[in-house]
C-alpha cells in the first residue's frame, strides 16, 4: 500500500506506473514473433511516454504543497494476473494480459482522481481514465478480430 504526504508524491506514483506501461510494453514488442503484434505493442508504450509527459509536465506546474487530507491507501495496481507473457507468445494470447494492464490503470487513476477530490490533478487523473479506457477498448476490438 502506498501513502501519499503531497500532490508531488502522487504524481510521482504515477509516473512510475507509466514507467512500467512502457516497459511492459516494449518487452511485449520485443517477444512478438510476428511485426504486426510488434508494432501494436511499441504503439502502445509509445501512448504510455505520452502519459508520463504529460504526468511530468503537470508536476512541474504542481503546487506541490502538503495535503490537506490524506488521500486513501493505494495499492501497486500492477499488472496481476495469471497470464504471463513468454517469447512465443501470440497476439491472441498476449492481449487478455494487456487488457487486464489497462484495467489495472484505469482503477489506479479512479482512485487518485477520487483521492484528489476537488483538487485541479483530479481532472487531470480522469483525462488519464479516458485515455486508458480507449487502450482498454482496442485491446479488446484486436482479441475480437483474433478470435475471428
């Protein structure tokens, strides 16, 4: 669990989550035998860097005083799942992992947008949930068209 003392921290949290998005994406692209899983995958830590930009621009005009109140404990949100990625790993396979990713992301950002209150990160936070939903979303149009 993590606990949060200012808006800084928060923001902090966040772009370590973003961090690992792309990692986990770039090593997702790096195990895709075929270009078309290749290409989706460093598309989507492509997407993931422009969050973290976005992350840090917002912290550098943060007012990174202390908080108020203490915004609830949060938990990693990381990617737990039972789906592990391999190096074989196809399309198909790999993007139920993917979506679970996105999921976790989006609860982590409903959290500190909730946690943030009326605070002008909060909306911040609910931009990030729009843009994690439409990830989410595509993942799930691509396991469509795989499944055929």
């Amino acid at each position: 669990m993590e606990f949060f003392n200012s808006i800084g921290q928060v923001i902090d949290f966040a772009i370590e989550r973003e961090k690992e998005a792309m990692a986990l994406y770039q090593d997702l692209a790096g195990k895709a035998t075929s270009g078309q899983t290749r290409d989706i995958f460093l598309g989507f830590s492509a997407e993931e860097a422009g969050h973290k930009r976005k992350l840090e621009a917002a912290k550098l005009k943060a007012d990174i005083r202390e908080m108020k109140k203490k915004p609830p404990k949060l938990d990693h949100h990381e990617c737990l799942t039972e789906i592990k990625p391999t190096p074989d790993m196809s399309l198909r396979e790999a993007l139920p992992f993917a979506i679970q990713c996105e999921k976790n992301a989006i609860r982590l950002y409903t959290d500190l947008a909730a946690s943030l209150g009326g605070a002008s990160f909060s909306g911040l936070f609910k931009i990030l949930v729009k843009e994690e939903e439409k990830h989410q979303h595509r993942f799930e149009e691509l396991l469509k068209a795989e499944a055929g």
